[in-house]
C-alpha cells in the first residue's frame, strides 16, 4: 500500500491550473487522481491492477470525490478520449513500448491541455532505492523533450532531487525526470 498522497511533483506542477478533464494514466492507488478530483478536476483514472484501483476507489469513497476509475492495458488499449490534462508519474517500460505509451498520451491531450510525466531519472540505478534496470527503464526530461513533434511548448524540462528512504531505511537523494508541456490551441 502506498500512502495515498499525491506525488509531490504532481502538485507542484499542477496546482495552478484550472480544473477541466483530466486522465491519470497508471494511476495505482490514486493520489494523483484523489488530489485532481478533490481540486475540482473531473478525472478518469487508468491503471492495470484491479487490487489497486479497488483501494483508490474506497479511498474516493471516503473523501467524497468522485473519479471514474479504468482497469486498462495502456501499451495496448487507446487513452479513452481526450482531456485538458493527461497525467503519468512513474510509468517505467522498456524504451519502445514506454515510447508508444508517451505518444499514446500526447495524443489524448486536447488543444490547449497540458500533458505532466514524470519518472525516475536513470542515473539513479545505483542508489539501492529502485529497480536494477533503471539504467535501460528510465528516461531523461530531456530526451522525452525532443520526441515532441511540432504543435507542443515544453513548460518544464527538468530533473528534480528529492529525499526517500532505501530498502536499508537509510535517507538517500533520488532523482526524477520532469517533463511538462501543452498542446498549442
């Protein structure tokens, strides 16, 4: 169980949008999706664990907001429509399908809408915090900032330290990739 609270990145990036429609890709337990609900957002939550979405939907539950929560196969399945905000934290696939997912999500964004990704950056492999396969599961900010075809404006293209404990218990600084960009009008 994670703790049910949105990723901090999630809120820095997004606190000052204006709520439309939003799709939380990967959404896990929800606090993404709990968050952007609870801020006014009308949000889809996607994800392939149904043990996972069964928490986010009690955890809505309790706190009153309402989320329509989707168990699907993004790698396979399309996002379903289109949105002002698409959203993916920690979504880490090998490059080809990590790449069909990312513009998969690009193309869910509507005119206008704002797409937020945000992963572990790779040169955190080492830090005994994540997976061993970091170094070919991650990405950079950077290198996801020029897979952008022509009609988007990069916002935020960066990597961001912040402090987590390893398996040891142990404090250590941890890396994530930060990209933030919307769909021209």
């Amino acid at each position: 169980m994670w703790s049910g609270r949105p990723n901090a990145v999630v809120v820095d990036e997004l606190a000052d949008l204006k709520p439309g429609s939003a799709f939380d890709a990967g959404a896990g337990e929800g606090g993404d999706a709990l968050w952007l609900a609870g801020r006014g957002w009308k949000v889809t939550a996607a994800d392939l664990s149904a043990v996972a979405l069964e928490r986010a939907a009690d955890a809505a539950a309790q706190r009153g907001v309402s989320v329509d929560w989707r168990r699907v196969d993004l790698t396979r399945d399309p996002v379903p429509g289109s949105y002002d905000l698409v959203t993916a934290s920690y979504l880490h696939l090998p490059t080809e399908r990590r790449s069909r997912l990312f513009a998969r999500l690009a193309a869910a964004v509507a005119p206008g809408g704002t797409l937020l990704i945000v992963g572990h950056h790779p040169s955190d492999a080492d830090s005994g915090v994540h997976r061993p396969d970091l170094a070919d599961i991650g990405w950079t900010a950077e290198d996801l900032a020029q897979s952008f075809p022509s009609g988007w404006v990069v916002d935020t293209c960066a990597t961001r330290a912040r402090t987590e404990h390893g398996a040891d218990g142990d404090e250590c600084t941890v890396h994530d990739a930060v990209l933030r960009a919307h769909r021209e009008s």
